[in-house]
C-alpha cells in the first residue's frame, strides 16, 4: 500500500504551475510529486538543481507525445493540469495552441482512461480561463458559471481553453473539476509592455488572483472531498482584488517610475471592446473549499514595488518621456490599426472606424471607477433553463443523470449529444462555437 498520494503537476515553470509546485515541495511529507516539463535548455537548467530532490521525478516531455503523457499519468492519484500556450503566444500560434491547450489535455484523459478501472481513483483538475467568457464591459461586468461562453473575436487561446474544457466535462471521468482561472497578476511589472496591453479597454473590470494565491488554491484541490469534483468553478483573489483597468494602469505606472500615464498614452491607443477579463460573482464558491483568498490588491502592489529592479527604475526616470511615449506607441496595435484601415481589427475591437475617431482627449473621457463591490444577486439556471436561454431545448427533457449525454438543439437546427453538466456551466452548440466568430 502507497504512503503517499502521487502528484502530477503540468506547467510547472509557469506563473500558477510555479507556486503550485513550491506549495507541494512544502507538503513533501504527504505527496510524491511528478513533473512533466519540455525538454529545452531554459526548462532543464530552471530545474537542475532539482535533480536529485526525494520524492520528485521528472518526466522531460511533450504534451502532444502521448506516450510522455502516459507515462507521467502512470501511477497518478491526482493530476494537476496548468500547462497551456498562453498569449500572446497563443495567438500568434493558433495551431500549436490547439495542439498542446486541446490536444495535451486529450491526452492527459485518455491516460488516466488507462489506469485501473478507467481512473476512477485518480482526481483530475483542469485550469481553464476567464477568457471562455469574453467581452464582458459594464454593464455586464458580472459573471458566474453558467454565463454563456462568447470568446472574444479573434481570441485562439479562449477557443483552445473552451474545447479543453469541454473535453474535460465529457470525459466520463469519475473524478474532475475546472477552474476558470482569472488574470494571474505577476510581480514583474515589466512584463506588462507587449502589445496585448492595448487590446484591453480602459474600463475593463478586473478580479485579479497573486500567483501564489493561485499555486495554493491548486495545490488546496488535493484535500478536498468527492463532492468538490464534477463541477466548474471560477477561480480569483476575490472582492478584494477587483480594480477597473485604467486605475490599474495608473498604479502600475506609477509604481514603475513613469508618473501619470496620461502623459505618455492618449485614450486611443486602446481598444473599445472585444477583450474578456470581469468580476466574478460566485468566486466564493471555490474560497469556501480551498480558502485561497489571502492577498489583496495592495498586496499585490507591494509585490510589484518589492520586485520592481532599481536600476530598471532609474533607466526609466532618467529616460526622457518623449522617448518613452514613442516607444508604447510604437506597441498601441489599435493606431496602427487605424492607420492601415484594417477592417477585421477595427470591427472587432472598435465596431467602426469612426468609433475610434470619435474617441476624446483625456479630459473629455469618462470612465467610472468602480469602488463598490456590492454586485447584484443572480441565480444559476439548470440545463433546462440553459436550453432556452440559448434559444433551443433539450429533446431529453426527463434526464436523471447529470453525467449521461442527451440530446440537444440549437436555435440553428443542429443536434448533438451534451452531458446536462456541460450545459450548465455555459457549454452549447460546438457547430456555432467559434471560429467563425459568425455571432459578431
């Protein structure tokens, strides 16, 4: 009989898959651990001095071989599943997203349908995205699981996220859970200059989660009972780390020696819409299992202050902000957008052209800086209620078995065979699911 349960962990070199790992190296007493890396240079050396650490083996891999996946699965009790091409990477990718985000995962099913009796010990936990969500702008800033998924046009990575989940929920699994994960805010605020960070609009509203935070809560799932599995959940830092994008911003700005934005960015160097990120209403749902809501948005603001590098600091005051300012704008993707007239960009983050004209200065712009977490109470609906709410039915309406696939139909004619359980948690039609992203 094992004395310990044995840990597979995915993703281990990434923002959430590296605490996760710190978190089980501090439980070594209860657990074996098992990491499936890439084996590159940058992987192997992050790793070396790991080398001959008790109770660790690492299975140097690819998530797309499933033969490395089989054999990091071999043995397996609980599988933690954080690895994925994220963007921009994913964006810029789409295939290989789709390989490693949908493939990978795939895979890691189909291992664990190779353990005895099916896997049916074996407790699975899958990380997916706030990005399943998309465009969530005020007044519909609030969500919670069930909302209707609706990435965002143009977004792979969501897409990728949304088949893996949707592959995880009908996996005939006895034991899984997904975690929609929110924006995983790292200490390195430098990281924040990539294009990306002007896809987002200034009032986007977001709930953000410390790495740390999000590695804990992970590592929480290997405690829980059987009841925590067979469901989704969205996962944050809770009411505590809601902030709207433009004061967000403004503080990490600050902080890295920059003074006021508004002085080296105008308002139309950011996107209109079509980005996701949002409060989550029922986030309390998964803090009342794993108790992962320890820091706050000022705790995440002193990790940035403490990380921040000194002499990165004063390269910035001492560079002019003329230079700085042309080297953002050089990044602000929505100008050059403009510029080009380049319609599938401008539809999608803007509607129009003239949208992005109309955009004013600074001093005429108004966006409200929400303060109050106090959000209005929604309820979930079952999957019959689901069906209508998408504009179709359930043609098993008498279903006893969340687990079980029935039949459904969209409002477009098409039917397929869903689990209840997928509809529930905001799954629907996979012929009308994008790409195309024809419900724009």
């Amino acid at each position: 009989m094992k004395s310990k349960k044995k840990v597979l962990l995915t993703g281990a070199s990434g923002s959430m898959g590296s605490e996760a790992f710190k978190e089980l190296l501090k439980r070594s007493d209860k657990y074996e651990i098992v990491l499936l890396l890439q084996p590159n240079r940058a992987e192997k050396k992050a790793f070396a001095r790991y080398k001959n650490q008790n109770g660790l083996k690492i299975v140097w891999g690819d998530l797309r071989n499933s033969a490395d996946v089989m054999k990091a699965v071999d043995g397996a009790d609980h599988v933690l599943h954080t690895a994925a091409i994220i963007p921009p990477a994913a964006d810029r990718y789409p295939g290989l997203a789709r390989e490693v985000n949908v493939g990978g995962t795939e895979n890691i099913i189909e291992a664990i349908k190779r353990q005895p009796d099916n896997g049916s010990h074996v407790r699975f936990v899958y990380i997916a995205s706030v990005a399943l969500y998309g465009d969530r702008l005020p007044p519909n800033h609030v969500v919670r699981v069930g909302d209707p998924l609706n990435p965002s046009v143009g977004d792979h990575y969501a897409v990728t996220k949304m088949a893996a989940e949707r592959a995880v929920i009908e996996s005939g699994l006895k034991h899984w859970a997904s975690l929609r994960q929110t924006y995983i805010a790292i200490p390195n605020s430098f990281a924040l200059f990539d294009s990306i960070l002007f896809h987002q609009p200034l009032n986007t509203h977001i709930e953000l989660i410390t790495p740390d935070d999000a590695g804990y809560g992970l590592v929480q799932t290997l405690e829980m009972p059987d009841e925590f599995y067979g469901k989704v959940y969205n996962m944050s830092g809770g009411p505590s780390c809601r902030m709207v994008y433009r004061d967000y911003l403004a503080r990490m700005m600050s902080i890295m020696g920059l003074g006021d934005f508004q002085t080296i960015m105008d308002p139309n160097w950011f996107a209109l819409k079509n980005f996701h990120c949002c409060w989550y209403d029922d986030g309390h749902v998964l803090d009342g299992y794993l108790g992962h809501w320890r820091h706050t948005l000022d705790d995440h603001y002193r990790q940035v202050e403490e990380f921040a590098p000194k002499h990165l600091k004063l390269a910035v005051k001492v560079t002019p902000a003329g230079i700085i300012r042309a080297v953002l704008k050089k990044m602000a993707d929505p100008l050059r957008w403009a510029r080009k007239k380049d319609r599938e960009k401008i539809e999608a983050f803007f509607g129009r052209l003239e949208a992005w004209e109309r955009i004013p200065g600074w001093p005429g712009l108004e966006i409200a800086s929400q303060t109050n977490n106090k959000l209005p109470e929604n309820e979930s609906s079952s999957a019959l209620e689901q069906a209508g709410i998408f504009g179709g039915e359930c043609l098993s309406p008498d279903f006893t078995d969340m687990g079980a696939k029935i039949r459904w139909k969209c409002a477009e004619g098409h039917e397929w065979q869903a689990t209840p359980s997928l509809i529930e948690a905001g799954h629907w039609c996979l012929e009308c699911a994008p790409p195309p992203w024809n419900s724009r």
